[in-house]
C-alpha cells in the first residue's frame, strides 16, 4: 500500500503532493489495512485527514469504516470525505450528466483552449514599467 499525502502548503499557495510510504501486505483484511494505514502515517495529524483514497474492494470500505470507528474511539470527531471507490470517475460522470443536461458547450470550450494553449510556446513575459 502506498501512502502519498496531499495538502496546502500557506508558504508556496500550493496543493503539494508527496510520496510518505509504502507498507507491504500480502493477501490483507481490513484490520490488516488498518494497523498498516496506522503505522504508515504515524506522526501524522490524523484530526487533520480528510480523505482516504481507495479502490472498490469491499475489504477497503470494511478498513474506511473500522478506520473512521477507531477515530471516534481516540476522541477525534472529524469525519472522513466519503468519495472512496473510484471517486474521479463518479465525480467526472457527476460533471458530465451536468454538462449534458445543462445544454452548455463546456467540453466544447475546454477542448478548444487545450487546443490553443498546447501549441503556444511557453514563454514568460517581463514587462518593465516606466514612470
């Protein structure tokens, strides 16, 4: 299991994304999932966590769910953002269903600024300003 961490860093005003760890399961359950989540980020603000990405197997909703009871029992009463089996996937299909019944060309637009900046070189402008 690899364990990368994403958060805002204040001094750059940046998502940054960092590989933390890996933890090494063989045929796993959730209670294995968990003690090996838990070594995985010790040190780490668990009352700071907001979601654990995951895919569909049913032994990773059984972890989320031991996960967030094992939470509640240290006192810690921040839940979990649910979005756990193929999250993207769901919340791209969300934005398409949107888009369609919107009737709004926003793929349309999108494709044709990908377009257009993709083949732009990628330079920096200085401007000096006179006064």
């Amino acid at each position: 299991m690899d364990l990368v961490v994403r958060y805002f860093d204040d001094s750059t005003n940046r998502v940054i994304t960092n590989y933390l760890t890996s933890v090494f399961l063989g045929s796993a359950t959730a209670v294995d999932l968990l003690s090996k989540f838990k070594e995985g980020i010790v040190g780490l603000p668990q009352n700071k966590l907001i979601q654990i990405s995951v895919d569909g197997p049913s032994v990773n909703w059984s972890f989320l769910d031991k996960y967030e009871q094992d939470l509640t029992n240290e006192g810690i009463d921040e839940k979990i953002l649910n979005i756990v089996s193929f999250g993207l996937h769901v919340i791209n299909g969300a934005f398409q269903t949107g888009h369609q019944e919107s009737g709004w060309k926003i793929n349309s637009v999108l494709r044709a600024m990908y377009c257009l900046f993709k083949d732009t070189p990628a330079r920096r402008a200085s401007f000096t300003a006179v006064t």
